[in-house]
C-alpha cells in the first residue's frame, strides 16, 4: 500500500535537530487515498512578511505546517536546509527535555522567508508534549 510521506524535522539521541520522513498509509475510501484520522489540537493562520529570519530554536509540540503562499526555507545547525513552498507541508517536532538548556549554537532549526512573497501558511498542533 502507498502511504504519503511527510518531511520532518526531529532530534537524534543527542538532541541535535535532524530531518527525516514520516509516513501516513493510505486507505482507499469511495475512490479517494485517505490516511486514518490523525488528531490534533489546533490550529493557527500564519503570515510572515519577506526577508523575515528566526533564530535558531525547536518547534516543542509537533506541528503540521501547509504552506499556501511563499518559500521557507529551514536550516539546521549542519547547515543542512530544505525549502518549502505552496502545497508542501511538513511537520516541526525537534525538542529538548527539561533537564538540557537550550544553545543557540547547538540545538534547533532556523527558518526564513525567501524570495519576494511573504510567506503565508498554516499550522496544526498534533500534540502537547506536556500532556
């Protein structure tokens, strides 16, 4: 069975952010692919404008982001980076534990809005790490 695959960006057993996939089956419904359903907790409308830059940081809860207007592109600490635009998506769930204090030179992923768009998109929480 096919399944759709969604990038994801996550943290190796040492914390360090990293990306990879995910996969979601399918399931064949009155003629439409469909994955069984995947819960969330909410969600929220994003904007930002062109040229807009983050410091490095983690995502905490896991989110779905659709982007619908613009390009991101995510940068991790390696230098690896991926970009982003209308009708990708990808799910942010790199962390840290409690117990590790967050460094800016070690953890995270940054993300900035390239080219002349401003960035528009989605984002869904899938989870709270604190429940």
């Amino acid at each position: 069975m096919a399944s759709f695959e969604i990038t994801t960006i996550e943290v190796d057993d040492q914390f360090i952010s990293t990306f990879s996939t995910e996969q979601f089956d399918k399931n064949t419904m009155g003629g439409m692919m469909l994955t069984d359903r995947i819960n969330a907790l909410n969600f929220r409308l994003r904007e930002s404008e062109a040229g807009y830059k983050t410091d490095f940081h983690v995502a905490g809860d896991p989110t779905l982001i659709i982007v619908q207007q613009g390009i991101i592109r995510l940068t991790l600490q390696n230098g690896n980076a991926r970009d982003f635009s209308a009708g990708d998506m990808f799910i942010a769930k790199d962390y840290l534990p409690s117990h590790i204090a967050f460094n800016a030179s070690v953890h995270g992923h940054r993300a900035e809005v390239i080219g002349e768009q401003p960035l528009r998109a989605v984002h869904i929480k899938l989870s709270s790490l604190n429940d």
